[in-house]
C-alpha cells in the first residue's frame, strides 16, 4: 500500500466530521477523513438537530452538557439558535423527569421545572394544555443547522492540517487477522493505524467486510415542515411532546420542523433503497397532532416533507470506541435518532481514547463490547428520548 494515515475515519457526517476535528486538536499527525459523497449527505443532513440536554442517565447529560458548550462557542457557524427547550411532560412521568432534572443539574445542567401554571404562562398563547402534567425548560438549548455544523467541523479539521477526500466510497476494510489494517477504496488501498466507522446507517455493512459485527436497525425517519399563518403567536421553542408523542422545532422565522417521537410503529428499510419522500398518512397525521396541542398552527402551510434514516443500536445508546480483541478498529456510529446535539462531545472524550488510551470509565461503557457484556443503558423513557 502506497499511503498510511494514523488514523482514517469513513463517513462525513457530524459524528466523523467532530472525529477528525478533535484528531487533529489533540495533535494526532496524518489523519483522513473519506466520504463516499459530501459531508453531511447521510442522516445528518436532514435531520431536526434539536440541541437539548434532558436525558435519564449521567454519561448522556453530561455529552449534552458539554456539547452544547461547542454549539455556544461555534454558534455562528453552526447556525445554532438559542431558543430554548420545553419537554412536555404527561401527568404520568412528572416524576421521573423530576428525578432526571436533579441529576442534570448534578452534572451542571441548567434546567427549570414548569408545573402547568408557569407553563400556561410561558407558553399558554399557543399551547393546548390538556393532558400536560408539565414540562422541563432549559434556556440555553435550542437548535443548530446540521449542514453547517458539519461543514463548520470539516473546515476546522482542514484547517489543523486534516486531509478530506469527498466522493471517494471505502469499499471494504483490510484485516489481518486481530487487527484491522485499512481500508480499500476504488482509488486504492489506504493503510491506517486506526480506522473509524463513523458510516451512520451504513456502518454495518463496511464493518461486515471485514468481518465485523454490528447489531443495528435501520428505520426510515420521516419529517414534515409547516409555516404557519402570519400574525399569530407561535411555539418559540425547540420541543419535544412526550404527550403526543411529536417533536417540533422552528426553521427559521414562521416556519417548523415536526415529527413523530418515541412512541410510534418504526419501519426497517434497505438504507441504499428506501423511500425518501414522505407518506400521505404520516403527513396528515402530523397536522392532526400539531393542530391539536399548537392549536395556532391550524391551516399552516405544508412547505416540505421527507424521509431519511436512524441508525438504532440495541438500547439507542450509540456504539463508541475500540473493541477487545481487535486492533486497529474503533466504532462510532448508532446515533439512533438523538445523536447530532451529542456528537461534539462524543468526538471530544473518543479523540482522547483513541489519541492517548485515556477514557472514562462511564465512557468506555458506550463500547460495542457492552452487548458481550450484557452491560447495555436503560433510559427511562424509551427510545431515543435517552
Ligand atoms: C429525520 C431525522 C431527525 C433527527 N433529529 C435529531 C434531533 O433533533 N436531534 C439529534 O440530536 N439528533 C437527531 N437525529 C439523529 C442525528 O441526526 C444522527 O444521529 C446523526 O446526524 C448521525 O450522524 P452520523 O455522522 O453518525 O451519520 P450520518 O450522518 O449518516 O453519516 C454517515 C456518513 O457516512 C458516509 N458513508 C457511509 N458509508 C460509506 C462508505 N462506505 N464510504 C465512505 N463514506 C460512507 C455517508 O455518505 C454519510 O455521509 C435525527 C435524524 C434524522 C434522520
């Protein structure tokens, strides 16, 4: 093989994108990134990007903690809007939300708890209450432009002396025996010390080429976008609604990214062949649960409508990190749905494992050997909710 790199990581979405970034930050010497088409073309381009950090367990509080510091620090360019979230809360899970917001706020997160007055007075021109047993509010959440968050990490990956190649598909990954070697590409084989799977959805496949086992779903992810009719007060945060099950967030003045959440059918699909415009039932299904809670939405305009792809691990927790028994291999794909806002961070703590061996130990969990270990995460309110 003609090149070697220190390490080599596939796929350009937000996760590779950080990767590389933080490679280069922490002074790793020959690094590339390898995209099959353009940064951002996987799931990261379409997705909702909500910024939020309400999750149910410490290791995911504290990457959307410290993520949001990166989407604070680059917010220019990563198009990240501070309008805050609400998690609209049913009277039947006040209580554990309650008991997650402590421990948030035990890991620094900033977070208030809205019982139905305060919530009615914040939000009561433009939110149905029934059936709100409450909500959580962080001031400093709210949401990023995924393109650009993207390109923002590969601009600053160039800029520390990192090597992009755009259009160029990995074929498979070279194995010797316990170690991974590298990878092939239709330009040639590249050696590597480290090779990352950051492939999104389609991690599965460049892991099997070597051999390489990785238990994901992929689910087809529809989302809508609706403008609402002018003059009228409008949702003014990024939310998701544990109530109807939907999430919303704005798309600039007027206009709302919606979309279903956990609970809800998931639907696997081939993700080299799957349908990538929208369903008639899941469009007016949207509208009618938009309408019903946003009752200022009714007659909003449907401007856009599409699918994409989740790529969901065992327990929604993405895979992270080396694994035992193999050398030269490092998985971080799996984001299952909420990995854009936890990205940054995951980026920041796997450069540092992969760069100096140093990794905490709540970190290390992420690892795909957690499966062997029947040592998976249990969020509290299923799905990707976390
Ligand atoms: C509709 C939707 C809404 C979402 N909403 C949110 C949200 O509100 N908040 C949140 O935090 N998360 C959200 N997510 C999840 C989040 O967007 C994803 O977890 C995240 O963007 C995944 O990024 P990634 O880089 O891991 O994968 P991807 O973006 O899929 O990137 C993988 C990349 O690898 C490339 N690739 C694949 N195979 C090869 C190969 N063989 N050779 C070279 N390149 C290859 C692909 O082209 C692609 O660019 C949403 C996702 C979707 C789909």
């Amino acid at each position: 093989m003609s090149e070697r790199f220190d390490v080599v990581v596939v796929g350009a979405g937000v996760s590779g994108a950080s990767l590389a970034w933080h490679l280069k930050k922490r002074g790793v010497g020959r690094v590339l990134l390898v995209e099959r088409d353009r940064p951002a073309s996987g799931g990261t381009g379409k997705s909702a990007a909500i910024v939020r950090q309400h999750y149910s367990t410490p290791l995911m509080a504290r990457l959307a903690r410290a993520a949001l510091d990166t989407f604070q620090k680059k917010a220019k360019a990563c198009g990240f809007e501070q309008v805050g979230y609400l998690f609209l809360v049913p009277p039947g899970q006040v209580e554990t939300a309650k008991n997650n917001m402590t421990m948030q706020r035990g890991v620094g997160v900033e977070t208030e708890w809205l019982d139905p007055a305060a919530l009615a007075t914040r939000a009561g021109a433009w939110l149905n209450m029934d059936g709100v047993g409450g909500a959580t509010f962080e001031p400093k959440a709210g949401y990023a432009d995924p393109v650009r968050t993207t390109e923002a990490m590969v601009a600053a990956f160039k800029e520390t002396g990192g090597e992009v190649r755009e259009r160029t598909a990995v074929r498979g990954l070279l194995r010797s025996g316990d170690r991974v070697t590298g990878l092939s590409t239709d330009a040639g084989d590249i050696a590597a010390g480290t090779v990352v799977n950051a492939a999104g959805p389609w991690a599965p496949m460049l892991a099997a080429s070597a051999g390489i086992e990785i238990e994901m779903r992929v689910l087809r992810e529809q989302d809508t976008v609706w403008e609402a009719r002018p003059g009228r007060p409008v949702p003014a945060h990024s939310i998701s609604n544990a109530v109807d099950a939907t999430y919303l967030r704005p798309l600039g003045a007027n206009r709302y990214i919606v979309g279903r959440g956990f609970p809800k059918d998931y639907v696997d699909c081939d993700p080299y062949n799957y349908k990538l415009t929208s369903d008639d039932w899941f469009v007016a299904e949207v509208q009618k649960r938009l309408t019903h809670r946003f009752p200022t939405m009714e007659g909003a305009k449907l401007v856009d409508s599409y699918a994409a792809l989740y790529d969901v691990t065992v327990d929604w927790y993405p895979y992270v990190g080396p694994r035992a028994g193999l050398s030269g291999y490092t998985d971080f794909s799996g984001g299952s749905g909420h990995g854009f806002k936890i990205a940054p961070a995951i980026a920041a703590e796997l450069a540092e494992w992969i760069a100096d061996g140093k990794v905490k130990p709540d970190f290390a969990r992420l690892s795909y050997d957690r499966i062997a270990r029947k040592e998976t995460f249990a969020g509290s309110y299923g799905g990707n909710r976390g």
